[in-house]
C-alpha cells in the first residue's frame, strides 16, 4: 500500500495523534514517540518511515512538493503541530535558521585537497567518517557528489 493511501486512514491519524503531548503554553504538539535528532520519527507500515512532523503535516491536509522541506516556526524539532509547520526549499530553511539565530551563516570555508583525498579514501559510514575526520556531513556528501561528477 502507498504512503498516501495508508496517511488517510483514520487509525493513522489515531495512532500518529495518541503519540502527541498538547503544549498550552506555546501551542505546540510534542512528540512523545521515538526520536532521531531532536526529531520524531513514525512508521506508517513496517518499511515505510517518516519524520513525525512531515506525517503529521500530510495526515491535517498540507501538501510537500517534490524537493521541498518541512520548515518550524516554532523552532521546536518535536513539534508536529501542522499550523507551525510550512512547507519551504533546503535554502530557505537555512536561511530561515540563520535569520532566527538557531545556526550561523555559512562562512564559505574552502576544503582543502588534504581533507578531499581523505574524504575519498576513507572506506567507513557518513557518520564515521564525520566523527573521524571532524568534517560536517554536508561536506561529506559534497565532496563525494563531485568526484562522482555531480551525481
């Protein structure tokens, strides 16, 4: 079955709901479930996994365009209260948390051929070779789309 199709089911948003703490205070909705950096995840089905908010945005009728994020004003990861959840480009969530003091501007540091060539040397995970090499992911993943010519 679809993600689409198992989302609009009523046990769905039963199950998905009864995962969610009600914050009166600032109007979020927690997550109470399982997390992953500060972020809920939810399992529609046993191979189909998803952000809680993401799911909780597409179950409350928003719609996610192919390349777009999911962006919380609230700035509260667990939140999956879809009113404080908009739909938005990588771009503009970065931006957006620059502009709200959450993550500081990129300061368009160069690699160096050293830190390249052990990018591409090293044989472990994206998160090992983070830890080992104390480069950022993002890097990580820049480094090796361009040796692979940008794919």
């Amino acid at each position: 079955m679809e993600a689409g199709a198992i989302l609009q089911k009523p046990e769905t948003r039963e199950r998905l709901m009864s995962l969610v703490e009600f914050d009166t205070n600032g109007g979020c909705w927690l997550w109470i479930g399982r997390l992953r950096d500060g972020y809920g995840r939810f399992s529609l089905n046993r191979t189909i996994k998803m952000t809680a908010h993401h799911a909780s945005f597409l179950i409350h009728g928003g719609n996610v365009q192919p390349g777009q994020v999911l962006m919380h004003s609230c700035d509260v990861c667990a939140c999956v209260n879809p009113d404080h959840l908009k739909a938005g480009t990588s771009k503009q969530n970065a931006q957006d948390a620059v502009d709200r003091n959450r993550r500081k501007p990129f300061q368009g540091k160069k690699v160096t051929e050293a830190v390249r060539s052990a990018v591409l040397r090293h044989a472990g995970s994206l998160r090992e070779i983070s830890r080992d090499l104390s480069v950022p992911k993002t890097t990580i993943i820049m480094i090796r789309k361009q040796a692979n010519g940008g794919h």
